[in-house]
C-alpha cells in the first residue's frame, strides 16, 4: 500500500491510497472466506465452500465488492497511522480505480486536529490569591480560638455585632399570629444572620428595653410572605475574650506558648493557602492561554467533548444504579437546555486543548522514546495493567499518537506554569518559592494534564494476554 497526503482548505487533507493487485487479493480471498461463513452451498458445510465455487455460484465481482467495502476503511487507518495524520472526524472516501479489476486506488478527505496560533503565550500575566497568610487572618483565627474560652459579660451600651442578646419574639401575618415566632428569653448573636432578614440590621444600636419592629419576607421568590415582626431587647452581653497569655495557649491548645501557637497557625493556614494559590495558577493560566484562541474550534471537536462529557457522566450515574433519563427528570432540565450547557462547557475545553498542542509546537517539545516508556508505565499503574499489556491495550486502540500528544500538552502546561507571570490580588509579584510543597507536605498524585485521551483503553485487558517478568 502506498499513501499520499495532501492539504486542502477548510482545515482538512486528502489521502490518495494505492493498493496493488496482489496485495488486494489477499482482501478478496477474506471476503470469499467471510461469503462462504454467510451463505450455505449444497455439498459443503458452512464456512468450508472453495472460492472457485462461490465466484461461479455468485460471481467474482461479488466478492470484490465485499473486499472493497471491509478493506478500504482498513487501509484508510493503515495510513492515517504510518502519515500521524491527527483526524477529528470521519473520511469521505471515493474509489479511483479498481471496482472491477486491477489495482485499487481510492482517496479519502478527512478533518484534522487545527494546528493554531498563539502570539503572546510567554507574555502572560495572572493573578492568584496570595499563598501567604496575612496577619490579620491569623489573627482572626486565634480570636476565633479564645472565642471557645470567652465568657459572655452584660453591658449597658447599644448593641454591636458579635454581642449575644435576649429576645422576646413575636410576628404576624394578616393580622394573625404566626406560632412559630413566638419566642421567649430566646438568645442571638447580632451579625450572624441566622434567624429572620432584617433582625440583625434592626438589632444594631438598639438597647435594653427597646421594642422593635420591622418586617421580614418569610417566603420564597415565587411566594413571598411578608410578616411583621416584633422584638423586645431584655438583655446586651458582649464576649469577654481570655488574655493572649502563654498560660491560655497552653490551656487551649497543645502548644506551651503563644509564639508556638501562632507559628503553628501560620503554617497550616500556609498550606491551605498555598494549596488554593497552586490551584488557581493552574486554573488561570489555562483561562489566559484560552483568552488568547480567537477561532471558534472544529464542530467535530465540540461535538467529540460532548460525547466524552455524556459518557463521563452516564458512567458515574450507572454506578449508583440511575440514568441520564432520571438524572435530567431529577434535576428538572429540559434535555436540549442541558445538551447546550454541555457545548458551552465543551468549547474553552477544546480551546485548551488546542492551546496546548500549540505551545508543545512552539516550545518543540517532543517525548524520547525513554518518555514514553514512563508514560505508559506511569498510565498501567494507575490501572493496574502491567506496562507491555498497556502498550498492546493502546498500540490495538490506535492510541500511541494520543499518548505522544498528551505527554507533549503536560510538558506544554509545566513550561506555562514556569513562564508566566504571577501576582496577588494587590497586583503585588508572587515569589514562586512561595508555591513550592514543603518537605513534609503530603505529595500531589495528580495525574500530568491531559492523560484522559488515552488512558481510557487500558482498562480492557484481553484475557488471554498473559505477561511474566514485567
């Protein structure tokens, strides 16, 4: 088999494929064997009918016919594979030559992957919320800390938020008492939000003896219910905070001092916050490098993310016995209004994607062979496969490409992280030391970007594949 590739416009390419005569009847003998499986012929037992018989019961050009539409598809992949021709949706192949005799000549027209453009990829600037606590934050959190030893003292003054005081409640609603507010001696702390809308504004600066009223909406959007409120303040109490005194943090805590405390606090706030600042570097790095995509993508990209979406989805509901069916008559959504939602998620996907690859083209990076051995063996750890049963899984699903691509999109994603620029959201420079794990901390197993493509096919071991000494 011989393949030519050549661009067209519209983002695709034609595949002219030439098969000799020889080579094609071998595919013509196949179909006469598969013929003979299909049909029964007195004198033979299914499947044992010679060739010769079949042509002169149904003709020669039948099984050609069945050669040229089981093969073509076949060779089409054969070249697709030897040329890496990245294709995102199905060919339209036409038949050249061949339909009667002699050599067999077809070309197939495909869409492929767009490789895209990105001026002003190394210049990115994103911003992250600060991976160093700030003091105040520390702060609040041993405030918050004594809070749990605090005593509540009465005062004399108006009320404030964060002071505790004792109500009596009652409402109604036309001009009929509403049961459940009728509340005695009834204890609230002023700014926590937690009772009725507006009782906390209305609470501010009142005093002991005050009777208030005001009224609150106790329904919904779609049924408000509005009820007058009335309250009676018959006692202010503020918390009494303990002394920050070595002698309280080693009440209060596993510490003997202060100072351990607070370094202790400061490093655990640290890691939440550097966890979170790692977190969001990534994210906002991706959403700049998409910012910079003016293309829309391929439909047969979108479309393909969509799939992946719906599939990703219908596993997870399997797996609690429920469908897609049941999950949208659950949720409410109108099918069409969720198959949207899907699209619009799916294009700053794809957009990623394509980013991506474009700087691993940039940057030329590419995997060694030495790379991709790691790749596949890093892929059948985490599937439990052993290394040579994933290369096959991957090799049989034509997904080699797939795994040379996502390593180069990893390394793409590592270079950004490295390259782009970082500040707080004071637009202050973020020292990447800052980000860095400390020695201690656990050690991030995620997976590198993008190894979703072709990990999918190695959870399907053949059976009869047995490996010893990997």
């Amino acid at each position: 088999m011989k393949a030519v590739v050549e661009s067209l416009e519209g983002n695709k390419v034609k595949l002219s494929i030439e098969v000799d005569e020889q080579e094609f009847e071998k595919d013509i003998d196949a179909a006469f064997r598969k013929i003979a499986r299909e049909v029964r012929v007195p004198g033979f037992r299914p499947g044992k009918a010679p060739r010769r018989i079949l042509e002169a019961r149904f003709g020669k050009e039948t099984g050609r016919s069945e050669a040229l539409r089981d093969a073509l598809p076949a060779y089409y992949t054969q070249a697709v594979r030897e040329h890496e021709v990245d294709v995102v949706a199905p060919p339209e192949l036409d038949i050249k030559g061949g339909e009667e005799s002699g050599p067999v000549s077809f070309d197939a027209v495909v869409e492929i992957r767009p490789e895209i453009q990105l001026p002003g990829y190394s210049g990115l600037r994103v911003e992250i919320p600060s991976p160093t606590a700030p003091e105040s934050d520390i702060d609040a959190q041993i405030d918050r800390l004594r809070g749990n030893f605090g005593e509540l003292v009465e005062v004399t003054r108006s009320a404030a938020s964060g002071d505790f005081v004792t109500l009596n409640i009652s409402g109604s609603r036309d001009g009929e008492p509403v049961s459940q507010l009728e509340l005695e001696d009834f204890s609230y702390e002023v700014g926590s939000d937690s009772l009725l809308p507006g009782l906390d504004s209305t609470l501010e600066g009142a005093k002991v003896g005050d009777i208030l009223e005001f009224e609150a909406d106790l329904g919904t959007e779609d049924e408000p219910q509005p009820t007058q409120v009335k309250v009676m303040v018959k006692e202010i109490k503020e918390k009494k905070l303990p002394d920050l005194t070595d002698e309280w943090a080693s009440e209060a805590s596993e510490f003997d001092t202060v100072d351990e405390l607070r370094a202790d606090i400061t490093k655990r706030m640290g890691l939440v916050r550097r966890v979170q600042a790692t977190m969001a570097l990534r994210n906002a790095a991706v959403e700049a490098l998409v910012e910079l995509v003016t293309d829309d993508p391929p439909a047969a990209l979108i479309d393909a993310e969509v799939e992946r979406g719906l599939h990703d989805l219908q596993h997870r509901l399997e797996s609690q016995g429920a469908s897609i069916e049941q999950y949208l008559q659950v949720t409410g959504q109108d099918p069409q209004v969720f198959l949207d939602s899907l699209r619009e998620q799916a294009t700053p996907s794809v957009k990623a994607d394509l980013a991506l690859r474009a700087v691993a083209k940039a940057e030329d990076f590419e995997p060694t062979e030495d790379d991709i051995d790691a790749e596949i063996v890093r892929l059948a750890d985490a599937y439990g496969v052993k290394p040579a049963q994933a290369r096959r899984n991957l090799e049989r699903a034509d997904q080699m490409l797939a795994v040379r691509s996502d390593w180069k999109k990893s390394k793409a994603l590592e270079w950004l992280l490295e390259h782009v620029e970082i500040v707080d959201e004071d637009g202050q420079p973020v020292d990447r030391s800052l980000l860095e794990p400390e020695p201690e901390d656990a050690e991030d197993a995620s997976s590198p970007a993008g190894a979703a493509t072709a990990s999918g096919e190695l959870a399907s071991e053949d059976p009869h594949d047995e490996e010893t000494g990997e």
